[in-house]
C-alpha cells in the first residue's frame, strides 16, 4: 500500500494552526519526538490519518518556548513531557505536566549533551 | 454526597507486575480520575545509540523488551535499510514475517494467560501459558533462543529455516488452532468472563482516535487500522485485512486480540507456502546518512521507530513510540467512571509493557 510519510518543516507561527486543522480533520497524534542540534533542538510532530502520516518539523532554538499541544490533543501529554525532561526543551502550559519528575533519572535532561 | 479519597494503586500489585503507579481518586468506590507516574525502569537506551555502533545497536533495540524483542530489532533495522536503500532479499522479508507473527502469538497468548490470572480463572491461565510453550519451543527450534533471538540484522536475517522446518511450524501452527478452540471459548462464551469484561472501560471510536489509541485497543472500538497493511516485510504479498469489533469495551479487546492470533497462524500458513528460494541477506556498506519514520505494527499495536543519521557509524538520535505509550492516555480516561475492583482488569486490558514504554 503507498502510503504518505513526509516530514514538513513549520514555522511556529503557523504551527499551532495547522495542529488545530489536524484535530478538525479527524487526523491522530503519532509521536512527538525531540532531537538535538547545535544550538537548539528539532521537533517532530506525526500525525495519521488512515495510513497516511504527515510529520510536522519544528526547529527551535535552546531558550525557545513551545506550545504544548494537549489542549488540542490531550494523549500528547506523556512524550511532551519527555521530550523536556530529557532534552530540557521548554514546553508551555502541557495539561498533566510532571515538571521534570516523569522518570527517576540520576541528572537533568540526560539527553540534552551529546554522548 | 460521596466521600472522596485517593487510593495510591502499583507499582507493584498483585494482579498487574509491571512498573506503573496509579493514584486512583474515588468517590465511594467510583473513579473519578487517575493520575499515572510511571519512571521506575527508565534506562536510556535510545541514548545507547549515540556510543555504539550502528549494526550493533540491532541488539539493544531487541533488548527495549522481552515479548515485542523481534519487532523491536525490526523495526530498527527496516528504518536503518531505507535510509541506506538496501534492497532486502525476498526470502528474508518472508522469514521476517513468520517470526513476527509468531511473536504476536507468544504476546497474546501471554496477555490472555494474565487476563484470565487477573479474573481469577487459573485453569484458564495454564491452558494459555501451556499453548504458549509450543510458539517459545518453536522460537528455539528455528533460532536457538526462546525470547530474545537475535535474528535481524541491517539486510536481511541471520538464519534460514529449511523445507523440513517450515512444515514442523505450520503443523504446528496447525495443532495450536485446535486447542485454541477451548481457550477460546472460556473467554468469549463463559458467563463468568463475560460478565466481568462486557461494558467494562467502553472506549468510542472518537475518544480512541483523540486519545491516540492504536493495535488491538484501536480496532475494538471499531477502526480498521493495522500497521501491517502497509505493506513491510511480507504483508503486501499475503491475504490480510485488520480485525475489529464495535463495541470498544475489555470484551471486544479480548475477542480482537483472539482473532488475531488465528489470523497469525493463517498469515503463518500463507508465508511458509509462498516464501522463495534465494539469499537471507545482502551485505551493508558504508555508513548510515539521513532521516527516516518507520510505522510497525506490534503485538500491542503500532510502534513507531526513528532513526537520524549522521554518515559515521554513530547515530545521532534513535526514537521509539512504544504501543503503551499511545495506549496510557485513553486508558486513563477509560478508568474514569469504573469501579475500584475492576481497575486491575481494565489496565490490562490495554496490554501494557511499562518496560517498553521508558525504554
């Protein structure tokens, strides 16, 4: 079956948008992932619809904030929360937020450093 | 007016051994919310990625956990073989497939083993665990090792099974559906299970699809979504269409997850009389540069995998969307109106691996 899987860059103006237009056409949330860049970190929104998935990518510098999605898509809850747990990406106003105490980890945001 | 407590639920429990805490709010003996911590068991292992070398990693991806241990290397080695384009061979694709199906039958026939455990039905959770042994002893037989068997690698497969092999596994396949029959039909005929698992945790297509339900939980409420139509390994070659029910609540979860393990032993069938003679796997040169999403679908439903490349041998980010990850959420609104005594059942109906999910 050929099937959609992209990645799209967006700018955070046109980000929370686009997420609302997600929910509106019956699209899921996939998975949330964080990856780390020299100066910032790169966000990986994955939305499904059917077998079609459309990945959403944010980059966002160190002491950039970004919106949570759970008032959108409150099952977005627990990657959020990882992804500024151990990256320390800063996520505004997630509902359920664990403010760091998701996982029993020995140090703060283990990923955040390379190796 | 009912008197409101907090009842502090795991992580260690009789009825569900794995490592998540629930404090349950209730009003009388009514949930009216459920507040998760998990975090027990994080280890990092996405991390490992980063120091170790990138065909080696193939083995702690199969290590995140010990029932969804084959997907888990698949996934990982399908995402690494699209970055690279490496063109698997055929025959490995077909091995892939009957390893992976009969890991979805050692999961379900496992979870029904701890569902009938949670009801209190031992008997019945014997007969699961006994059907069980015969998928670990075939596991053994074709890989020398019954849980974690390392078999995928970048390219292909390790190991081959031969003519004589492949009719020991779909006679086998053949055996195990008929003493599925009775196992079957205590969990789906039997009043006593039914009255413990009908209405219970009713999950509707909308909140299924808002909350980010996927596999079994996902398609008995009723969507048609199974990750293995898209067609990886095999499954584009092979008859197949996903199974639902209507009516979203443990019952329905328990009914979709025994289809399934019939339709893993037909999907068996299929493979093992269509696999093609030819080579298990290509070399792999070079090293990995690129990005890629790779969607699997799990015992326990979709998992997502993805891997970000550098063009060293080290690998910059590896990512895994673990089935329980998505399923926690509409769980938790699933507990919301049910009773204290059913809490137990009602997790693990979502079939959750803890372990998976902190990785």
């Amino acid at each position: 079956m050929e099937a959609a899987n992209t990645i799209e860059p967006i700018t955070m103006a046109r980000f929370m948008p686009q997420v609302i237009r997600f929910k509106m056409d019956g699209w899921r949330v996939v998975q949330i992932c964080a990856a780390r860049l020299p100066d910032g970190y790169e966000l990986s929104y994955s939305f499904a619809k059917g077998y079609d998935m459309r990945t959403l990518r944010l980059t966002v510098a160190t002491e950039e904030s970004v919106p949570s999605i759970t008032q959108v898509y409150p099952g977005a809850f627990l990657q959020e929360n990882e992804a500024a747990e151990l990256f320390g990406v800063k996520v505004e106003s997630i509902q359920g937020d664990y403010h760091d105490k998701l996982y029993r980890i020995a140090r703060p945001t283990p990923f955040k450093e390379k190796g | 007016m009912a008197k409101r407590s907090i009842v502090p639920f795991g992580p260690q429990h009789p009825v569900l051994p794995e490592p998540i805490h629930l404090d349950l709010v209730l009003e009388d003996e009514v949930v009216v919310d459920a507040v998760p911590s998990i975090g027990f068991v994080h280890r990092g292992l996405e991390k490992l990625v980063e120091t170790k070398d990138f065909k080696e990693y193939v083995y702690i991806a199969e290590r995140v956990c010990g029932i969804c241990s084959f997907g888990h290397g698949l996934g990982y080695c399908q995402t690494l073989e699209q970055i690279m384009n490496v063109e698997v061979p055929p025959r490995a694709r077909y091995l892939r497939t009957i390893w992976m199906e009969m890991s979805r039958v050692h999961s379900h026939l496992l979870w029904l083993g701890l569902l009938a455990d949670a009801m209190g039905f031992e008997s019945l959770f014997m007969e699961s665990w006994k059907l069980r042994e015969k998928i670990l002893d075939m596991f053994d037989a074709t890989t020398g090792g019954r849980v974690i068997f390392s078999v995928n690698c970048i390219g292909g497969v390790l190991k081959d099974m031969d003519e004589t092999m492949l009719k020991n596994i779909v006679d086998t396949c053949n055996e195990m559906e008929k003493e599925l029959k009775p196992i079957a039909d205590a969990f789906l005929r039997d009043y006593t299970t039914g009255s413990r698992l009908r209405g219970l945790g009713v999950l509707t297509p909308e909140q299924a699809t808002l909350m980010g339900a996927v596999g079994p939980m996902l398609r008995a409420s009723g969507i048609a979504y199974d990750a293995r139509k898209l067609g990886y390994a095999a499954y584009d070659e092979l008859d197949l269409e996903p199974i639902t029910s209507n009516d979203g609540d443990s019952y329905a979860r328990c009914e979709v997850r025994i289809r399934e393990i019939s339709q893993s032993f037909d999907l068996i069938r299929q493979a093992a009389a269509r696999i093609p003679a030819g080579p298990i796997a290509v070399p792999v040169k070079g090293f990995p540069k690129g990005e890629y999403f790779t969607r699997i679908e799990q015992p326990r439903g979709e998992a997502i995998y993805y891997v970000k490349a550098n063009g060293t041998k080290f690998i910059d980010r590896f990512r895994l969307r673990t089935p329980t990850t998505s399923n926690i959420p509409p769980m938790l609104n699933m507990l919301k109106g049910c009773q204290l005594a059913d809490v137990p059942l009602l997790i693990l109906t979502i079939d959750p691996c803890i372990s998976c999910t902190e990785r």
